[in-house]
C-alpha cells in the first residue's frame, strides 16, 4: 500500500527524479485498467472537460485554439459537480482507492493532534476537507468532552460517507466557511489539492500552461484526449508571483497555487481573536521548492496507489496535486493578521506533542495489533516515508498564541 508522498523525494533540497521531464505524458497501457464502470465515467468527466474548453472564447494568437487554463482544468477533473474525482462516488482512500492518508494509517494521528490543541479543541473545531471522516473519529474519540465539531466539505459523496462514520456524534456539516471561526481548524491533506496553475521560464519570458483538445479523435478515456497550450503571462498577480519566485532558467516549470493562498487569508480573517490553524501537508519552504534542480516542479497524479505525472488523462478517475509552498501559505496567514506559532516537519511535530509516549501507553489486544500499530506510527514518523516530507503549519491570533506557545519547541519557521 503506497501513500502520497512517495511521489517526491523527501529531502527539501535533494534533486528532483523528474529533471529536465516537465508535465511528462504517461502511457495508460503501463497503468492499471480502468473498469468498464471507471471507463464510462470517464468518457463522461472527458465530455465535460471538453464542454468547457469548447465555450472559451478562441485565441487568434494560437491559430483560433479554445483553452482553459490548468487551474480550470484540474478544478473540473477533481470538483465537477457529480463527476470530478472528490465530487463522485469512487473509493479514494486506503486500500482500494488510490491514496493513503496519515488518518488512515494510524488512530494515534488523530489522538496526538487532539491532545496538543486540547486548548483549542475544548472551544471547538472546524475541519476542512474531512476525508473519510477518520480524523474526525479520532479526534473526537480522543476527546474528554467532545467539543462541537464542525465539517466543512465540497464532496457530497465524501459529506455522505462521513455522515455514516460519525453517526450519533456531536457533528454537524456546513456549506460555506462560517464567518466567525472559534478553536481550531484542522486542515489535512486539503492545500494539495486546491487547483494551481502551471508556469515557466520559456526564452526568456514567463509563460502560463493551458489545455485544448487534442485534434485526434479519442475515444477511451484513458487516451490523451487533451494537450498542453503555452501562453505568454500577462501582469497581475500570477506575473508577479512568477517573477518573484522562478529561477530564469530555460524550460523551468513548476507551480504556483494563488487560490490557496487566497483560501488561507479567508480562512485567517474570520479568525477570532482566540482560534489557531493547522496545516498538515506534503511540501517545502519557498527556498526548497523553487530551487535550480527541480526543473518539473511537482505536480503528480495518484490512480491506484501508482504515482505519474500527466494530469490530462484519467480525467475524473485519478488525483491530481501539488507540493505546497508553505512559505506562501504562512505569508498569506501573517497578511490577514496571523501569527506563525509553529512550522515543523510532520516527526518533528508528532514526537514532541507526545505520539510515542501515547502509543508506548496504550493496551493492544494481542501482538498483531500492537505490532501493526508500531508500523503505522513508523510510517508516520520514518524520513524516507512520511516524517520529513509532510510539514505542519500552526497560525494563530490572540490567545491561541499563547496558549500554543509550548510548540516554540520545535519551531523551524525561521526556514519559510
């Protein structure tokens, strides 16, 4: 069973695997069949891809081609109302899905995290993004009183699934970010997966990624019915952000996710003077995710527990994301009125709130079970799995700042 982060090496500096191979096309023959089911939905997801891209107003400067961007792109093959990935009814997580997440690994992710925002949690949370629910579970299990716990999810099929997991508890979902936001928010695995665009350094100017329809006719949706359209940037904040963060190197290509910068100063202003967030996610600092070296940026692609990085096949049928710029995401914190109370690699983090001190207390039914729950933690933990790659981000206002103050221990933000 693979997990996410074995997509990228675990080293913020270590060169990337995929060098000199930007948005490298995939052969669908060298992945997984899709079911005749999948095969269906796909074809149907395609259709509205190509619906979209077909209503955009055409380029005279690209011989008259209609083009999205990849934001828009990547938005309709995750997010389309009952046909995107997290929006249909596909397993995602876990063993017959395409992904595994820290959650499912471990009950003790979600007692550890309980424990060390016990300050907040009493107050209550608001989870984004709430997966399957585990965390939730976990969290709320872990709990002495369990405190109002809110979801805020754009799934319905993810929303209906955590209904049935949570069931009987003190629950409830909401469609929109509240205004005022009290305790804390929990944010697992959400940033990746916030659609960003796709830039580069292209003789001599910076150029933005778009998609049109591939000219041949496919007809399986696992063929490459979309292609790749190149742009000159235009100003604005996309330009900016380029020029600002992109090595001037030729062909140098990567990411840069504006709108979960955007979805973190929302968040941050309807903060109450006494609330905190955690952002837990695969990522770098700025200075590690633009380096010379990784050339390809990060995107990736996870379709069962297999890892490649052509985002325009599969559509509906695979995850798409893409490292987070943690250094962006705490700028967009402090500029909505945020403190930084702590940036940390996922071990860093876990050990000190105690993980280990839990598990080593903890009464295991017999061998197997406890055995098995020492290799899950490991998994967690380890630096070539999930210890070192995946970051927490703690921000804060008020209160929340000092009540939290104990996390200073292994507060590495002097590397954003």
């Amino acid at each position: 069973m693979a997990d996410r982060p074995t997509a990228m090496p675990a080293s913020d500096s270590v060169n990337d695997t995929r060098a000199a191979r930007p948005l490298q096309r995939a052969n669908p023959a060298e992945l997984p069949a899709p079911s005749p089911e999948a095969l269906a939905h796909g074809m149907a997801v395609r259709e509205y891809l190509r619906t979209l891209i077909e209503a955009a107003p055409a380029d005279a400067a690209h011989q008259n081609r209609r083009t999205i961007s990849f934001a828009d792109f990547m938005r309709g093959a995750l997010y389309a109302p009952g046909l995107g990935y997290y929006t249909a009814g596909a397993a995602k997580l876990g063993q017959d899905g395409d992904f595994v997440t820290a959650p499912e690994l471990s009950s003790f992710f979600g007692a550890t995290l309980s424990n060390v925002f016990r300050s907040q949690t009493r107050v209550g949370i608001l989870e984004v993004g709430a997966g399957s629910g585990k965390l939730a579970a976990d969290v709320l299990d872990a709990c002495t009183q369990p405190p109002p716990y809110s979801i805020l999810e754009v799934s319905a099929d993810l929303r209906q699934r955590q209904q049935h997991r949570l069931a009987g508890r003190d629950v409830s979902w909401c469609d929109s970010l509240p205004e005022r936001i009290d305790g804390i928010v929990l944010a697992n695995e959400v940033l990746d997966a916030v659609p960003c665009e796709i830039v580069r350094f292209n003789n001599g100017r910076h150029e933005q990624a778009y998609v049109a329809c591939d000219p041949a006719d496919a007809t399986d949706a696992t063929e490459m019915s979309f292609t790749w359209c190149w742009k000159p940037l235009a100003h604005g904040a996309l330009f900016d952000a380029a020029v600002a963060r992109i090595p001037e190197i030729e062909g140098y290509t990567t990411e840069i996710n504006l709108e979960a910068e955007a979805l973190v100063s929302t968040l941050t202003e309807r903060l109450s003077d006494n609330a905190a967030m955690c952002f837990i996610d695969y990522g770098f600092p700025r200075r590690g995710y633009y380096v010379q070296d990784r050339v390809s940026g990060t995107l990736a692609c996870h379709y069962k527990h297999r890892v490649h990085f052509d985002p325009l096949i599969l559509a509906g049928l695979q995850d798409i994301t893409a490292h987070v710029d943690f250094t962006a995401i705490a700028e967009a914190a402090v500029e909505a009125g945020a403190e930084v109370i702590c940036y940390a690699t996922q071990a860093q983090f876990l050990l000190s709130a105690g993980m280990l001190a839990q598990l080593e207390a903890h009464t295991f039914s017999n061998e197997a079970a406890r055995i098995a729950a020492f290799g899950a933690v490991q998994k967690l933990l380890s630096p070539s799995e999930m210890g070192e790659l995946f970051k927490v981000l703690v921000v804060g206002k008020g209160g929340a700042v000092q009540a939290l103050a104990d996390l200073t221990r292994v507060d590495q933000s002097y590397r954003l």
